[in-house]
C-alpha cells in the first residue's frame, strides 16, 4: 500500500491507482466528467484537476491520470484548483451550452454564464466513446482525430467507421452531451455521430416479430465467442 | 548596430526601452540577429519574447504567433484546445479594434489558466511568450488605432520543430506520428514518417536514434522509445498486407542517374520520383540496400523487411541497374552524355581502414568484408577463436555474426573505454549478453603468424589522454604494458572510408580524409549538376544521417533542374539560423508522473546462436499506445518577424 495524504487526510492506496481512486475509497468526492470506472483514464476535460506537492515542487494535475505515489500530498479544493476546473467547465460549457450534464457540473462549481463565446460543437472531445468502443466493445471502430504539424485538420473530431462498427451503440450510451445518438426505426438503426450517419440493418425475432438487434452486432458476437446462430433467431424476451 | 529592445528570453527580462543613459545587452540568445540577408525584428517562442525593433507591433505579433499555436493544439484536452481558441478570437477581436475593457483581463486569465493545467506540455509552454508580451507589451494591445495598424507590416518567418526533431538529421516529426500510433491511425502514422523517411520499417529496427538522445522525457524518467514506435506502423502495414499510396507528381520529368542504391540514394530516388523526375540507380552490388543491405545483419534487419520497401521505392518507377559499377562499367561523362541533367552520388564508405599492424599470411578479414561475405550468403571458414578490432557498430556486428556462425570464442579490442565505444550501447550489451567478450585499453601491435596463418595478436595496454577532434579522450600506449593474445583469425573494424575513383581526374572538390566536398544545405558538389550525399561526403556515419542527405539532395537537385540554382528553401534558411537554439529547456513546467517505458521483447539468447532470426521484436498495439502515451509533445513554436519585402 502506498500511503500519501489527501486533503490532510492520511490515505492508504494501492499501488498503481490513481489519485481518483484513492480519493475515492477515502470518501473524497472530485468532480469528474471524461472518467469512467471501466475505462482507462484520458485526462481530457480537466474538470477532476487537484494540487498535489511533491519534493518540494507543486503544480496542478489531474485526479484521474495521476498514478499515487508515496508521501504525495493532494488537496482537492484549494483556491487554485477549484479556478482549474471552473475554467474547464466554463469552456466546455461554452463550446457545448445545452448539454444538460455541463449545466449541472457549472451550477455545482459555480460557473455561470460563459464569458466567452464558441461555435456549438455538440462533441467535447472527451473521447469516452473512443475508449468504451476500443476497451469494452473491443471493435476500435471509433478513433480520434487530433490536430498537428501540417496535418490541415480544420478541428479535432472522433470518427467513426462504417467498416469497423456493429450498431452496438455503446458509445451513444457513454456519450455525455448527446453528441452520439441512436434511433431505431422499423428493421432500421440509425446513429448519429460526429462524422455523419451510420444505419444499421436490425435482426427480428422469429416468434415475435420485434426488431431486436442489429445484424451486424450479432455477426460479431457470434463469431467473437464461436456461438450458434440459432441462439439469435430470437429476442431475449422470447427465449425460455 | 542591432540592439535588443527587450528580452525574456529563458525569463531573464532585459528591458532597454525606459532607459536614458546605457544599455543592458542581452547575453544569452542563442541565434544571430541576422542571417542570409534577413535581419530579425522581433521573435517569440516558448523560451520568451526577443524585441529589436520597437516600431515592431507586438500584438500583431502574438497574434500570428498564437494562430501557428492554435494549429498544433491537439484537441486531447479542453483546456488548452478550447483555451487557445478563445484566446485567439479574443486577440483577432482586439486587433479588429472591438476589444473591450476585460479583455486583457482575459487573455491573462485564460494563459496563466491553461498553462497551469493542460494534459500535455505543448500549450502550456507555448503561452510563455504570449503572457510575456501581454505583461511587458500591454499597451500594444489597449492602444489599437489606425495609426499602429498602418504600420509596414513585416514578414513572418516560422519553424515548428521539437527536441527530438532537431536531433534527427532528417527532422522526422516523431511527436506527430506518436500521436497517431496513440490515436491507432498507423496508416497515416506511417505516411507521415515516409514524409521524411521512405525505409521506416528499416529504420525502426536499425537507426541509432539520435532522438531519443535529446528526448525531454528523460528529465522525468527515461526516453520515449521511439524507435522502436516507428517500426509499429511499418510492420502493421505488412500484417494487415496493405499497399502504401504514393502519388508520383507529373511523371516525365528530366532524367536523373543516382549512383549507389544504399539509403543515401534511395532516399533521393523516392523523393525525386515523387517529383517526378526519372530516375536511374547504378549499384556495384548485385541487391539494393547497400551498407543496409550488405552491411546490417540479418538478425537486426531482417532481408525481407528491407526488400520490400525497396519494392516500394522501384514502384514509384525507377530504373534500377545492378552489378554496374560507375567509373569502370560506364563513367560519369557518359551518364551526362545520355541525357542524364543531374547525378547524385552516394556511393558510400565501403573500403576498410588497414590496421597498420604487419601482418604475414592468411587469417585477416576486414570486418565490412566480412560482413559483406555473410550477408551475401557467401560461405565463411568458421574458426575457433576471433579478436575484432574496434569499437563500431561493424565490430559488435562482426561480433554477433561470428557468434551466430560457430565461433567458439569471440573477442572485440577497443583501444578506449566502454564510454568512447561509437557503437549502440543496445548492441554492446545484446554482444556480451549473447557471450562476447570485450578488452577495453588495448591495442593490437603485431600480429603473431606460424606457417603462413595467424596464431594470436600481440597487444599493448592503452590509458586515456586529452580529448582529441572527435571529443573524445585519446588513447595513449602504456609502454611496457605488451601482452599477447592467441587467435585463429583477426576481424579489424576500424573504420571506413570512400572509394572515389569514379571521381578521379574530374573537377570535383574533394577532402583530405577523401570525401567529397559539397554545399551542406542541397549537396551540390563543384560541378553543379553533381550532387553527392551520405558516407561519401561525411565519412562512415549512420543510415539516418544518409537518409538525411538523400533528402536534402533530393531538394537541390529539383531546385537546381528548376531554376539552374540550388538555391535551399526559405524553410531550410531559417532552419539553419535557428538551429542553435536549445530546444529542451523550458521554464515553468508542470509536475509530470513518471510512467514505465515499453521495451520489445528479444530472442531469448539460447535461440539466437542457432541462426540469425530477428533478435527485436515488434512492440505490440497496446503496448505501443501506452508507450505513444509517455511522449510530451514537446513542440516548439518559433516565429521570426522580418522585413517584409520592400
């Protein structure tokens, strides 16, 4: 166990986790956005920056990245970080203002009106649909594109690929400013994402009729864990 | 008389501007105030603002600045993607003459923010400049009116470059494509490295990684392994069997003969081909690759990988001519006779230095010989006991193959110590791991013979004097200190130098050490439609720095064949004038958590002596998006106010 202190708290963690994680088991709630549990951290929206001191030096950093290290001292609510992530919140709240989500996040930290203005990207890059489709789906269907030296991308964005997806709509799922959206119409699924439209064709049930499941994610399955096709001739509610 | 107005430069401010009497010179700038006929007025860069003109309109300045910042914000982080955005369209604003009262406020609000807290260093450090000039410069930017902005604007000259950038001869961006291996684009990964290297998946494998060298990462724990990220893409390419595209501009253009098909003259092949440009390769060898090919063991680079993208630069159609050696199968007069415009010479550094030690009989092969011998598939007598001369790549190579082959005892002399030793310090210890052994301080005096054959080598301690030209500390003899060591063969691998005779009698520049003499910036030699690169103009060197060359001549030759002048590009001009600026320093970094560099597997060293399988493999796709992880992005931003053309 590694022991470091939070907030004046003294906190044993394990080895290789992060400070999120710590804070976490010591009851220490940080504010997160891009973080989830089941996916590796990315660091991209700044809303969980803490302070942390170590031999002798002192800067901000991010809670859900940093691994802790022993006799680290962290404070999550210091003046400076609480300024850290109100200007986090206050720019992706004004690239994204209608996102429920952002709102919420910017009452809590008590960021109000943006003071500044950006074209509406429904996208905030927080690449959550990149990490669930490579980690959870594990189909990489979905990539980032980031800008660079000579590289003429007009803005960072996440694209997806039409040979690469199966219609799984984890990523709609994970999305946090309905940014990724799916609909199902008919035997059809349509989603929506940063790069345009995708349709899927949906599988109907033998028995009742429903369109259940799009074809393609099925293929995938039943290939991935060398299983019948039988078993998907029919939706889970009409299964024994 | 150019005097520096203002500097914060590495955050010394010298500010001469208020000052009555005297003046405060600036000391440690590290790049003349004028080059090549340009004359610098103001300049910015993540090290600090440098003014020398204070007609100069700072803001506009910061403003074009900024904008060449925003293009190398990534977009992984809201804070420094979104931040510099907002930064700039309030600055575009202020210029516009529609800023408001809080604006400053702002922009000193949002730089101090996003500096503080960004995922990586590069926007963070970029804004050094900006918050410098928005302190010491604020007037400039609360005062617009007509007036300022009429002006004569200058011109903006600007170099985007990183540590390890700067350290590779060929300038390869490797922030770039580390990117894209982390965000799992390797197909453009990979077309990004053939913008500067067209043998990636060589390279990969067996570059000397001069970047790594200079990699920021190692200030926190140890270099980002980048070489071995570049081989990820390259040997993607070849699993998932794809066919790289490569657009040849208007093919048809002038012939052009390149003598030597080693890295130095692929490199200027691919990208004259891509130009459009027809063009012939004459080699002596009966493969392509030259010191790659016959040089470079099979176990480091496997044949295959460097035969196909070989495959790939003749694809772009160049005529390939083996076993022609220029100079006695066809002579260069010739080739400018058959309509050839432009020659490029790479012929390499493939003659051995002589020992210089009196040697009777058999038992001596020069160590590029032999080297050569087995890279060819030529049968070698396999002895008991061998002692390698030197201290080179060539002599831990000699070293390993003899392993590989059957030697029972395999032992390298280098006259220095371990530190002096130009080898890899990889290679060194994959030698001793896979059972050489090395003598450090000695010498060999004299062979030893018996009956026409070598039965040992008589040699003589050295102790380490002053640095010599090379930098490194010179070996004297230790007199008395004589010993004798028994061999079966002696391997020297001292060195190597150019075989210029395709050259002889021509009015072409040459050096004392036997090298051709040429324009550094586009390779041109004394006879202008010969151009020369790689180990025949600099000396035995790495395949990087042929690489490199190949480029470069490439540029001149298309510029030369353009215009009747290998003028270098503008691009190259500041790029020289800018080259001694220390890149990897930086002031006010962020605490950055250590993470373990990713290192390929290795043959374990049981399979390795039964034959020559590749000893490095590949890293794997995950653990090369953790490693692509660990880089920085330290990208440096430089801009160059000038005056603008009259």
């Amino acid at each position: 166990m590694i022991k470091l202190t939070i907030d004046g708290k003294k906190v044993a963690a394990e080895e290789g986790g992060t400070i999120l994680d710590a804070a976490n088991q010591a009851g220490i709630r940080i504010p997160t956005l891009c973080s989830h549990e089941s996916l590796r951290p990315a660091g991209a929206c700044r809303v969980c920056t803490v302070e942390i001191a170590t031999n002798g030096a002192k800067s901000l950093t991010t809670a859900c990245d940093y691994p802790v290290e022993a006799g680290l001292k962290v404070s999550t609510t210091s003046e400076k970080v609480m300024e850290a992530r109100r200007l986090a919140v206050e720019l992706l709240l004004a690239q994204r203002p209608h996102s429920s989500k952002l709102q919420e996040l910017a009452r809590k930290l008590g960021v109000k009106q943006p003071r500044f203005v950006l074209a509406e990207q429904e996208c905030i890059l927080c690449q959550l649909c990149v990490r669930t489709c490579q980690e959870i789906v594990d189909v990489e269907a979905i990539t980032f594109v980031a800008q660079g030296k000579d590289r003429g991308v007009a803005e960072p964005t996440v694209v997806h690929s039409l040979d690469k997806c199966i219609g799984c709509d984890a990523c709609a799922y994970v999305c946090p400013t309905e940014s990724i959206t799916v609909t199902d119409i008919g035997d059809t699924r349509t989603i929506n994402t940063p790069s345009g439209k995708l349709e899927f064709k949906l599988k109907q049930c033998q028995v009742c009729g429903k369109y259940w499941a799009p074809e393609k994610q099925l293929d995938y399955i039943i290939e991935k864990w060398h299983l019948e096709p039988e078993l998907f001739a029919t939706c889970p509610d009409c299964r024994d | 008389m150019n005097r520096v107005v203002f500097s914060s430069w590495g955050g010394n401010i010298v500010d001469n501007r208020r000052k009555t009497a005297g003046y405060t010179p600036v000391e440690n700038l590290e790049f003349p105030l004028e080059h090549n006929g340009h004359r610098v007025r103001a300049f910015m860069s993540w090290w600090g603002l440098v003014v020398v003109d204070e007609k100069i309109n700072v803001a506009d300045m910061t403003h074009a600045y900024l904008k060449e910042v925003q293009k190398l914000s990534c977009g992984e982080c809201s804070v420094g993607y979104l931040g510099i955005r907002v930064m700039l369209d309030t600055l575009t604003r202020i210029l516009g003459g529609k800023g408001t009262e809080n604006d400053i406020a702002l922009l000193r609000w949002l730089g101090n923010g996003i500096k503080a807290n960004t995922k990586c260093d590069f926007c963070a450090l970029a804004l050094t400049p900006v918050l410098d000039s928005l302190k010491y410069y604020e007037g400039k930017y609360t005062k617009i009116k007509a007036a300022q902005k009429s002006l004569a604007k200058p011109a903006y000259l600007t170099r985007i470059t990183a540590p390890c950038m700067e350290a590779c001869p060929a300038h390869q961006d490797a922030p770039g494509y580390i990117e894209l291996i982390n965000n799992r684009r390797y197909e453009e990964a990979l077309a990004l490295i053939r913008q500067t290297n067209c043998l990636p998946g060589t390279m990969g494998r067996a570059c000397f990684a001069f970047c790594e060298e200079n990699c920021t990462r190692q200030d926190i724990d140890k270099p980002v392994s980048i070489r071995a990220l570049k081989r990820v893409p390259a040997d993607y390419e070849v699993t998932a069997a794809l066919e790289p595209e490569a657009k040849v501009k208007k093919a048809g253009g002038d012939k052009v003969a390149v003598i030597g098909a080693g890295p130095a003259g692929l490199a200027a092949s691919y990208n004259l081909a891509l130009k459009g440009y027809r063009v012939t390769i004459y080699d002596e060898q009966p493969s392509v690759g030259g010191m790659a090919w016959v040089g470079i063991p099979a176990f480091r680079l496997p044949r295959n990988v460097l035969g196909r993208e070989v495959d790939i630069i003749k694809k772009l159609g160049i005529d390939v001519r083996l076993n022609t050696r220029v100079g006695k199968d066809i002579t260069l007069e010739q080739l400018l006779k058959q309509g050839f415009k432009a020659v490029f010479i790479a012929t390499g550094a493939h003659a051995g230095r002589e020992l210089g030690i009196e040697v009777e009989g058999g038992g001596v092969v020069d160590g590029v010989e032999f080297l050569r011998d087995v890279n060819m598939g030529q049968k070698v007598a396999v002895k008991k006991r061998v002692i390698i001369v030197g201290g080179g790549n060539v002599a831990v190579d000699c070293a390993r193959t003899c392993l590989r082959l059957g030697f029972k005892e395999v032992i390298i002399l280098y006259r220095r110590s371990r530190a002096e030793m130009p080898a890899r310090e990889e290679e060194i210890e994959a030698a001793e791991a896979e059972g050489a052994k090395i003598h450090y301080l000695a010498a060999p005096v004299k062979a030893l013979t018996e009956g026409g054959k070598v039965t040992g080598v008589e040699c003589i301690r050295m102790k380490l004097g002053e640095p010599d030209d090379s930098g490194r500390r010179s070996p004297i003899p230790i007199e008395g200190s004589e010993f004798t060591v028994g061999t079966d063969m002696i391997i020297p691998a001292i060195g190597e130098k150019p075989d210029l005779s395709l050259i002889e009698g021509k009015s072409i520049d040459t050096t004392k050490w036997g090298t051709i003499v040429v324009d550094a910036p586009t390779g041109q030699t004394s006879l202008p439609a010969v151009f020369a690169g790689g180990d025949c103009v600099s000396g035995p060197a790495t395949l990087v720095e042929a690489i490199a060359a190949g480029n470069k001549a490439a540029r001149g030759i298309d510029r030369y064949l353009k215009s009747g002048r290998a003028t270098p590009p503008e691009e190259q001009v500041v790029e020289d004038w800018l080259h001694d600026v220390a890149l990897n320093h930086q002031r006010d970094g962020n605490i950055v958590a250590k993470k373990e560099r990713q290192s390929p597997e290795q043959l374990p060293i049981v399979k390795r002596k039964l034959g020559f399988d590749e000893v490095e493999q590949c890293l794997t796709l995950e653990m090369a998006a953790k490693e692509a992880e660990r880089c920085l992005r330290c990208y440096r931003v430089m801009l160059l106010a000038v005056d603008g053309k009259k």
